[in-house]
C-alpha cells in the first residue's frame, strides 16, 4: 500500500464492465442448464410475521455493526502506522478517517453520507485497496450504513412489499426485464439483511442463480495451439550403478491437448509422447571402460484445471518410460591390471553387466522418466505464471476493491470446455438457466446475458461518477480508433462533462436482433452552466452478421428523457438538449462493424488458424457470438 497512484480512468468503461465480474467467488455453481416445471410452480414461503422483533433489536444490531466498524478503522489504522509519515498522511487526508470517526456520534443522515463518502473514495483504482484490512473497512462501513437505513421511518411496510413482490415474481416465473430485475434484486437484499422469510430469499436466488456470461472453446481448435514437436539434443552425465556415464541424448517428442470430462471444473491433460535416443555412452568403472547405448519411449500427461482462486492450477507431470540398454564394448586399461590378468577381468565385467542389465535398464527409466518431466514443468511454468498473474489482478484484485468477488464455474468434455460467470451481490439477481443454443460446428463462442451490464457497471467507473471531456476523447480513440469532431478536445474548448449515477451508470437490453443500452446520468456540465437533473440517453442498434463481419446500424436516433417525466424548461430545449444529442450522436454513431476476433500467438506455437464469425444472435436477454 506504499503507493498513492491512481490509474488514469477510461471514460464510458461501463462499456467494458464485463471484464471484470462481481459476485461471490465460489468453486462451483447449479449445474442444470434447465429447470423443470415444478421449479416454476415452487411453493412460496416468507412469513414476515416477526418484523417487529427485528426491528425492536435495530439499537443492538446498531451497537454491533458501529462496534465492528471501529475495530476495522482501528485495523487500517495499524497498517497505517507501518509506513513512512508522508504516505500515512496522503492516506489520511484522502479518506478522511478522522472526520469518518468524529461523523459516528452526529445524526444519522449524516453517519451515512460519511459511510457513501468512504465507500466511494474507496472504489478508486488505488494499488492497496485491495488488502485485508482496506477491504474489512469497506465491508464494515456499508454494513454500517445499511443497519442505519432500517431505522428510517417506512421500513415495515418496505419489508412486506419486497415479500410480496417477491412471491409474485417467483409464482410468475420467467425471465426479468431490467427494472425487474432491479426490484426483484433490492428485494432479495433487503429480506436478507434484516434476516425475514431466509426461505422466500433462497428460493429466489435458486431461480436466477445461473452464470450470466459463458464461454465456450472446442477442443480440437485449441488443442492446434498447443500441440508441437520438441527436439532436444544435449550432453548429459549420470551415475547408474556406481558407473559414471557420459554421451549425447537427443529426445524427440510431440506436446498434446486434450480435454478431460469433468461437470465440476474444466480439467486439461497435457499429453506428451516421443523417444531418446543416446548412442554413444561411455561409462567408467574401476578399471573397465564400458561403451553402451540407450534407447527409451516415454509417454506421460500433465494435469491442468481451472480454478476460480488462481485461474489455473496443474498436479506434477507423470511421465512412463521403456528403456532398452546395449553393451558395444568393455575394455580394461592396459596401464592398471598385468596383461595376463585383463582378459579374466574383462570377463567378469561382462558378467556384472549383463547380470545387472535389468537393474540399469530400471534405473536409466527412471533419470529418462525425471529429465522428461522436468522439461514439460519448465514448458508450462511460464505461460502458467502469466494465466495466474493474469487473472489474479483482473478477476480477484479489481473486484476487491470493490468487495466483490465474481463466482466463475467451468466444466468440460472430451469435446470442449467452457467457462461461466455470474455476477450478482447481495442486492442484485442473475440468470435464469435457459441460454442460446450453439451451432455444432462452433469453435469459439461467447454468450453474454444483459444482466452483466447491469449488475457490474456500477463499477465500470472508479472513484467518482464523472466523465470528463478528455476521458470521453480517450474512450472513442480507445474503442473506435478515431475521435469525431464533436468530441476532440482542443486548448481552446469549452469544458463538459457527464455525472452519472454510480450505482447504476447503465442498463443494456438485448432483444429481437437488436442491442440496445441506456446511460444513466444525473447531471450534465458544460462551462460555467451545470443541469442538475436524472436524464436517460438511450440508443438501440440493429445487430446482423455480413460478409464483413458484425454489423450495427443505429435504429432512430439518440432518445433522451427527463427520469422525473416533467416538461423541459427553455433553456433546457434550447441548449441542453441540442448539446447532449450532438455529443452522444457522435460517440454512438449511426454505424459500426466488428469483421474480427484477434487471438493470441506465441513463440513455439502454431496459429489457431482462421475461423469466420458464423453465428450472431441477440434476443431474449442474451448476446452471442460464435465463431466456425
């Protein structure tokens, strides 16, 4: 945590809030890809009956909650204490820890405005963030301000609606539209945190527990990217029996991949076969000289599987070998033994080897058995190392920051594998099981459920809601690789830019062919003039696939709407509005195309050889992409 640098945000990343999902990490999820009818028609339990309990405990949940929120203060304090003065005091300065503490004995709106105000300095893309102590912090100060949102006035009666919304959701069954969605995953939190109807909240979670993004990869596809011939010829001195031996061993052999059938995580064999082949040993025992060759054919695997901690973990490579021994010549040295006496020695070094030709044959399987695998651990040890590190600062590091986990599942067959992850928190619902079905032939796909967007990109934005005009700028050379007119910023250019509510910053739908995303924003600036009001932009697209890859065509133009449905006032009309169509316009323009999927190579790997994006669906809530 010595550092204080912040990364430079990039505007719109809601866009790409599906790089990094939230939830819960877990190792495994429901398996089923369908529910039965009964599932449908599951008896709705939640009696809220003991409400007043509950609520007659609030002052001590209060007590306990404060209590643990100070012990945690205490703890980052600690922590703090450990580095130099200047880094305690920007850390200090930047949270506001003392004015936090001091907040605690001041009424309640203002304990939990000092609670949001932490809770979203702490979203930063701040490199220490992510340790126990400033994730104990986070977790103790929105539990804190969550136990004083149930002492407001209307807390029953928002505890009864949420059960009875809750019941009718389950009994209709179904997908959800996003405000459904939305209302069915408040719920679902509220219930939970005060701790009424455990049964009417599980069986909710059941329903839309599903992954919310998957994907998928034949096998025999990436297995071309794996599969190589290795040649090795090196020098190589052993002690077998007691004999020191040296000659040349040239190995030649073939790297596989090949998937394992396993319905609780996506298992990989590494298969290795091929043969050595060492012609000219020469072995020095006592006086004998012993001129032998040895030949071997090795077969062996490498256990390999995803793991939602580390990405990827492996088991110790197993390697079988036959080898096959000669003796060319054995020859004693003149200069060591009397004449007449080599001949007899000669003889009995003839015996000895052939007597313990078995012993060498088993201990020559063995050193052959042990180089192999210690050639297949260094050829995994680095591309493993970069998957791991990978995944450790994109799926666990960045979702702490932020208290949230992703839940990531895997399987595969002997014919693919495919990744699923689903991101919802405590407030928040996913998927039911049903997905797009994929073409047989597909050799890559990605499934993507609406859902994602709306339960991540709240944090899509990190630190504050507020998009400058430079980020904007940054964002469409980043995604378009070009900047419209409207958008560039120049010396001379009047400043603007968007606050956008940072608990939602946008919801997307996917629906008959068509794509569509609506921003959330509540305040727009432009200048000197700032219009402090919740206004929706909302754009749809029509999503085809061509001969040139993947095409939108913007249907209609960019619909903006008051949330509050009251009239636009004048200057509204006449200046807001004419602003806010000509800068979105821009950056959602009437046309784009994505004609291809980039994928990686890497010295000693074939390509992946080309593949054509085949299949383009968006309907019912699900995106696809897959590619022949």
């Amino acid at each position: 945590m010595d550092g204080f640098q912040r990364f430079r945000r990039g505007a719109f990343r809601l866009l790409l809030a599906t790089a990094l999902p939230a939830g819960h990490l877990a190792s495994g999820i429901a398996s089923a890809e369908t529910l039965s009818p009964a599932a449908a028609a599951i008896a709705v339990p939640g009696d809220v009956a003991d409400i007043g309990r509950v609520l007659a405990e609030m002052p001590e949940r209060i007590n306990v909650a404060k209590a643990r929120l100070l012990e945690a203060v205490a703890e980052f304090r600690k922590l703090l204490d450990a580095q130099d003065a200047d880094s305690r005091e920007g850390w200090l300065t930047y949270l506001h820890l003392d004015e936090l503490v001091a907040a605690l004995d001041g009424p309640r709106d203002a304990q939990i405005e000092a609670m949001v105000n932490l809770r979203l300095r702490m979203r930063a893309d701040i490199e220490g963030l992510e340790v126990e102590q400033a994730v104990n912090l986070r977790t103790a100060a929105t539990h804190y301000a969550a136990e004083l949102r149930l002492t407001q006035p209307g807390t029953e009666a928002r505890v009864r609606e949420a059960t009875e919304l809750l019941r009718a959701t389950l009994l209709n069954g179904g997908e959800l539209d996003p405000p459904a969605a939305e209302q069915v995953g408040a719920a679902v939190g509220l219930l939970e945190q005060v701790g009424v109807a455990p049964e009417l909240v599980d069986a909710v979670r059941q329903r839309w527990t599903y992954p919310n993004v998957w994907v998928r990869v034949k096998t025999e596809f990436v297995a071309k990217y794996v599969a190589r011939d290795v040649s090795d010829y090196r020098m190589q001195s052993a002690t077998i029996l007691g004999t020191q031996t040296r000659g040349p061993v040239a190995t030649q052999g073939t790297f596989e991949l090949a998937t394992v059938p396993n319905d609780a995580t996506a298992q990989f064999e590494l298969r290795m076969r091929g043969s050595t082949r060492s012609p000219g040993n020469i072995g020095r025992n006592g006086p004998a000289t012993i001129y032998s060759s040895a030949n071997s054919q090795f077969s062996g695997r490498k256990t390999i599987y995803f793991d939602p901690r580390l990405g990827v973990a492996d088991f110790p490579a197993g390697i079988n070998c036959n080898a096959s021994i000669g003796i060319k010549q054995i020859e004693v040295e003149p200069r060591v033994l009397p004449t007449l006496l080599q001949p007899a020695v000669q003889r009995v070094a003839w015996n000895k080897a052939n007597e313990s030709q078995a012993a060498v044959r088993q201990e020559v399987q063995r050193l052959t058995s042990r180089r192999i695998a210690e050639r297949v651990e260094a050829e995994i040890a680095d591309p493993l190392k970069m998957v791991q590190d990978y995944y450790y600062k994109y799926a666990i590091v960045g979702p702490l920051r932020l208290d949230d986990l992703p839940t990531v599942v895997s399987r595969s067959t002997s014919d693919h594998f495919e990744i699923g992850v689903r991101q919802a928190n405590r407030s928040q619902v996913s998927v039911s099981a049903a997905r797009p079905e994929l073409h047989e032939d597909t050799k890559i796909a990605l499934q993507v459920h609406e859902s994602i967007f709306h339960n991540s990109s709240g944090r899509a934005l990190f630190g504050d809601c507020i998009l400058t005009d430079e980020e904007i700028e940054n964002y469409c050379q980043f995604v378009a690789m070009q900047v419209p007119p409207p958008i560039r910023v120049f010396s001379n250019s009047t400043p603007w830019s968007i606050v956008c509510d940072i608990e939602r910053p946008a919801t997307f739908r996917f629906e008959d062919g068509t794509a569509g995303v609506t921003i959330h924003t509540l305040q727009w600036n432009h200048g000197d003039k700032s219009y402090t009001r919740p206004i929706n932009v909302q754009v749809r697209y029509k999503v085809e696939n061509s001969v040139l890859g993947m095409l939108f065509t913007r249907i209609g133009g960019i619909e903006v709407t008051a949330v509050d449905g009251r009239p636009w006032t004048g200057e509204e009309q006449s200046e807001l509005l004419p602003f806010i169509h000509e800068k979105c316009g821009a950056v959602f323009q009437e046309q784009g195309r994505f004609s291809s999927l980039i994928l990686p190579r890497g010295e000693g790997f074939g390509p992946f050889g080309e593949i054509e994006l085949k299949q383009v669906e968006s309907d019912n809530g699900w995106f696809t992409m897959g590619y022949q």
